[in-house]
C-alpha cells in the first residue's frame, strides 16, 4: 500500500482493523460502482486500497472489490499452550482465505484450515495428531464506508463444513455471525471493533454451546508503508467453561499496492488461553 495518510476512506485505512500502512488519498467524490459484479470486474483505476481481514483477529469491514480475488494467508501459524503440566504445540501449515469480490459491497470468503501438526507432551508421555482442517464459507456485508466515510460496518455470516474425518477437526458444522465496525480516529491512526456469536459443537459432540467473541483493536501509521496494531480480544462460552482473554500485537509491510506482509504474536491473558501464537503472513490481491 503505497499511502500517506489515514484519511477518511475507512476501508482504504482498515487493513483489517486499520492495522494495515495507511489508506490513499481520499477522492474528490466516490464513483458509482454499483453497477459492476463478477462477471464485470471494477476497473482497476477505480479500485479502492487493499483491505485485509488479517493480520489481527478483529475482522475488516470493507469488501473486496467486484470480480477480484484476494488472497490471505498465514505461511505459519505456531500456538504454544502450557496448562496443569501439560504442554501442547500446534503448527498450521499455510492455512488460507480465498476472498471473492461478487458485487461492490459484498464478498465471498472460503477459509480452509490446511494442514496442522499438533503435540502433546504430559509428564513422560508424549503423542501428536495430525492432519487437514475444515472448510469455512463467509459472506460479507458491507452496510456502508466501503468507498468513503469515518465510519464503516458489515455484517459477516458463516459457516464450518467438515471436510471428513480428521484428527484435528470435531467433524462438526458450525455457524455464526461476525459484526465489524471501523471508526476513524486521526489521520494515522484508526479504531477497530468487532462482536461476534458462534455456535459451536460441544466435545463429545450431542450438542452445541454459544460463544461469544469481542474484540478492539487500534491501527497506526509507522512510516508511508509500515503499520502497526494492538488488539484485546475475550471469548465468553455459555457452557461454563472459563473465559479467554489475549492481547495481540503486530506489523504490516506494503509491498506493493497489491501484496502486503504481516506479523505479530497474539498473547494468552488468562489461564485458558493459548500462551503464545507467533504468525507470519501475506496477502495478495488480483
């Protein structure tokens, strides 16, 4: 992203959560493009600044434009847990979001969770599962501040498909409904927040619980191609399990107005939360 300030555009500023290295220039007055889609692509001189849903938790509300692909991914995912003497390392392989822009406000999302390789090691025993994950399609919204505004929101539902048998996956389906919203705070830095309801399979399946996830996060300019962000998130369960809360931090390099690359670590604040997550990533837009 070749920018240099955060103005107005919210989602030219919100590289998921605003996180990314500014946003453009803002026009003199947005284009109407609601006449482009799939299968006529928004021409590439009326685009608007790359927004990623990655590198922080907090989701992006900004869509990607008609008839173009995005692609995010992580080219490792590390979680490092330590809980009454058991230790548990899990490694993702390359797990990846596969973004389609089918309208000027709306885009398709295909998450599949790839390939993970996890460890347990418990007193003197050790073991380890491995394996490929689920298929995950979303659907974004974006009610308003895609092309303009200091604000923006979307309403994102989802939902996990099982893939088949796995060592790493309940097998189960899964849903829930992601609600983003970008605020505008100064011309290099901006606020993300975001809710979100899933309804999630309990272990051993016969049931599901609901979860609730909510998060902030806070975006800012370094230099003309450099950001950084700081996250809190907390997940509450309705099944009695103990609540998980994590402080996140990271980097955003734009490369190109095209391809971005990130980094960061998410950090476990209660006792049920992962210890560490180190990640290393990229987007790329077509």
């Amino acid at each position: 992203m070749n920018t240099t300030s955060l103005t107005p555009v919210l989602c030219a500023l919100a590289s998921s959560v605003l996180a990314g290295p500014g946003a453009p220039r803002a026009p003199a007055a947005s284009p109407d493009k609601s006449r482009f889609s799939l299968v006529d692509p928004t021409p590439v001189d009326l685009m608007r600044e790359m927004s990623t849903d990655r590198p922080d938790q907090t989701e992006s509300p900004c869509s990607v434009d008609a008839g173009h692909v995005q692609i995010e991914m992580d080219f490792i995912n590390w979680t490092h847990d330590r809980s009454g003497g058991e230790t548990v390392d899990s490694i993702a392989f390359a797990p990846v979001n596969i973004k389609i822009g089918l309208t000027n406000n709306m885009d398709l999302q295909l998450v599949h969770d790839s390939y993970t390789h996890e460890r347990t090691r418990s007193g003197g025993l050790r073991s380890s599962v491995h394996g490929w994950g689920d298929l995950t399609a979303r659907l974004k919204i974006n009610l308003w501040g895609n092309d303009g505004g200091d604000s923006a929101l979307a309403l994102m539902p989802f939902v996990k498909i099982p893939l088949g048998s796995s060592a790493v996956s309940n097998g189960a389906v899964e849903g829930g409904l992601i609600i983003p919203l970008a605020i505008s705070l100064s011309e290099k830095a901006g606020l993300g927040l975001m809710t979100e309801v899933d309804i999630i399979a309990d272990d051993g399946g016969g049931g599901h619980h609901l979860e609730w996830l909510n998060s902030a996060t806070i975006g800012f300019d370094l230099t003309e191609k450099l950001g950084a962000y700081v996250e809190v998130v907390a997940v509450v369960r309705d099944n009695g399990a103990p609540w998980v809360g994590q402080f996140d931090a990271g980097l955003t390099y734009g490369l190109t107005d095209n391809v971005q690359l990130d980094c960061g670590c998410n950090f476990g604040l209660t006792e049920s939360a992962p210890d560490y997550q180190p990640f290393v990533g990229l987007s790329v837009r077509f």
